[in-house]
C-alpha cells in the first residue's frame, strides 16, 4: 500500500512505513515527471547534448547553496569515492590522514589505497577527532555517519586548523550545513538529496584547488568544454569545474529538480522534524534522544519487512532514517511492531 505525503511544493509516493532514506531517498513526483520527460525525449531521439548543461548548472548551484559555498568552487562528479579520489592523488608522499572509526569506506579506501605512496590512514573514536588531529595532515570523516547517525563535531575540528575533508552524504538535505571554510566536500545524491543515483559533488576551496588533482581530467572539465573536445594541449578550467566528470545526464535532470526544490525549503524546520521524529522513536524504545535524523536499535529488520516497514541493517542493528515524507504514524508502527 502506497500513501501520498507532502512537504512545501514537493509530492511524495511513500511505500508503507519507508524509513530507509539513508540507503536510498525517494524523489518527489516533480523530479519523476522530468526524468520522465527527459528519457522521452530520448526514445524519441529528441535530446541534444548541449540541453543537459542547464541541469548541471542547475543541481551544482542547488549543491552549493546547501552546504554553503560558491557555486564556482563546486564540481561534478558520480560517486564520492571517485571525487575524494582526486583529493587523496593530491596528497604528499607520507601523508598522515585521519578518521573515525568505521566510517564508511567511500571515505577511508581512496586514502587507503595510496598506501604505496607512504600515506596512512588512522581511525579514531568520533568524539576523539577534534583532540587526536593536530600533527596529522588531514581529517577525512563524515558529518554524519552511515552506520548509526552520529554527528561529527564540525566547529571543533574547524578549531584544529587541520585540513578537512568532509563526506556529507548522509547529512546534506536535512541537516542546515555552512561549510565554506571546509577544504573539500563531497556527496552523494541519491540518498537524502533525492536524485537518482550517478549524481555526486565536491566542493574545492580555492586555497586547496592546486593541491586536488585531476585523475579524471576529461573534455567536460575543460575551460569551454564545447571547445576541448579533440586534441591537446591540456585545456582545463581554471575553477573548480577542472575536476569535473562527464554528467551522467539523467541523473543529472533528476538532481536539477530535487535540489531546486531542497533549496527551497526551511532547512532549520526539516531538521526540527526529522530529528523530532527520530527522538520519538527514540523515546520509545528507552533511548536518549539525539541530534540526527538517523536511529539505529536493536531489531529483526526481516520481521520488520514483514510488517511493512523499510529499515536497513547496518553494523548489526536496525538502522531507521526520518524525512520530509515521515510522520508520527511511522514512529507509532514501528514501535507498535517491536512489541
């Protein structure tokens, strides 16, 4: 059974209770309707190249706007791991980066995998990051984490002065971000960000944009990319646009329209509902409330299932995510399930 839920100008088709958003968001019919229209075009061999730029304008600007940075410092890209790649090829022989423990590994393996180069990668407990980060060359963490939600300390590790790169996958989209004093950030778009999946950014600051390398450097990240798509000389642009990765173009369409709509919401107000949902389910089962949309508990996720609640099974609990398209009547079934 299908329930029709609405925030602001946005329309959701929810499945039963869909407490699964930090696996996989569902999008909001107004950026259904234009990958609709988009792959029509395409059946009717209707579509030109060039028309997907505007998309791409569009969803780099409305990632911008969420986290707080200027557009220009902004690039597209896939997947985190393959932007935060470039950042790890920028790194100097030896580096010294830092972690939380078990942060997803779209964070950790990029820098991981330069281990020939002498680069080591350090977990620590969350909480610990602020304190245990003077002396390394980086800070590499999620605001928010995967497995259980849990919100990195983002004014202390400002305080360090230590180089950040920030993965705000699982917190862009409900949580309200200024982050334009952070070195990079990434993000995927197919979670909180409703796009289809294909769609990623990362913010460069300009001070570090000579210190990210270009490992993808293609003709969509040259400086007129119309213009550099045949022959050398390197041609790349000179912002942040120079680590561009070809579009993928549906999914582009796609984020065009869900982050058109995010960016004009009341983020402040989001959050109070996703986190006041998440507190009640925390509520309760007994727990202490906390500050993220994201719940994680003990539970059987398949006996859920069977009750028609979407969790998913992370780091041997239940994980539950509360969104736009949530309501208390979430919170009340499941708890009702677990009796």
């Amino acid at each position: 059974m299908t329930t029709e839920r609405s925030w602001g100008s946005g329309v959701f088709t929810v499945p039963g209770t869909y407490l699964n958003t930090p696996s996989i968001g569902i999008p909001p019919a107004r950026t259904v309707e234009a990958v609709g229209r988009a792959l029509d075009r395409w059946r009717t061999g209707a579509n030109g190249a060039p028309e997907f730029d505007e998309f791409v304008r569009r969803a780099r600007a409305g990632f911008a706007r969420l986290i707080g940075v200027p557009a220009d410092t902004v690039a597209i890209g896939t997947s985190a791991s393959g932007l935060i790649g470039m950042v790890a090829a920028g790194l100097p022989d030896g580096a010294r980066v830092l972690t939380a423990r078990n942060d997803f590994t779209s964070v950790t393996f990029p820098f991981a995998a330069q281990q020939h180069r002498g680069i080591t990668v350090t977990e620590t407990d969350l909480a610990d990051l602020p304190a245990a980060a003077p002396g390394y060359d980086l800070v590499a963490v999620s605001v928010a984490q995967s497995a259980d939600g849990a919100l990195a300390d983002l004014d202390a590790l400002r305080a360090t002065g230590v180089p950040v790169l920030f993965d705000a996958t699982q917190a862009a989209g409900w949580l309200p971000l200024r982050l334009g004093w952070a070195d990079w950030v990434v993000a995927a778009g197919y979670k909180w960000l409703l796009s289809p999946r294909g769609a990623a950014w990362l913010a460069v600051h300009p001070r570090v944009i000579d210190r990210t390398v270009p490992v993808a450097a293609n003709w969509y990240a040259g400086d007129d990319p119309w213009d550099t798509t045949y022959g050398l000389p390197l041609r790349l642009a000179k912002d942040a646009r120079r680590f561009d990765i070809s579009p993928v173009w549906f999914a582009q369409v796609g984020a065009a329209a869900s982050l058109d709509y995010l960016g004009g919401l009341d983020l402040d107000a989001v959050r109070e509902h996703c986190v006041g949902l998440a507190n009640a389910l925390r509520k309760g089962l007994g727990m202490a409330e906390g500050d993220s949309a994201i719940v994680s508990f003990d539970a059987d996720v398949r006996r859920l299932a069977a009750a028609g609640i979407r969790v998913a099974a992370r780091a041997g609990k239940a994980r539950a995510g509360f969104f736009l398209y949530n309501t208390v009547s979430d919170v009340e079934r499941i708890l009702n399930a677990m009796e």
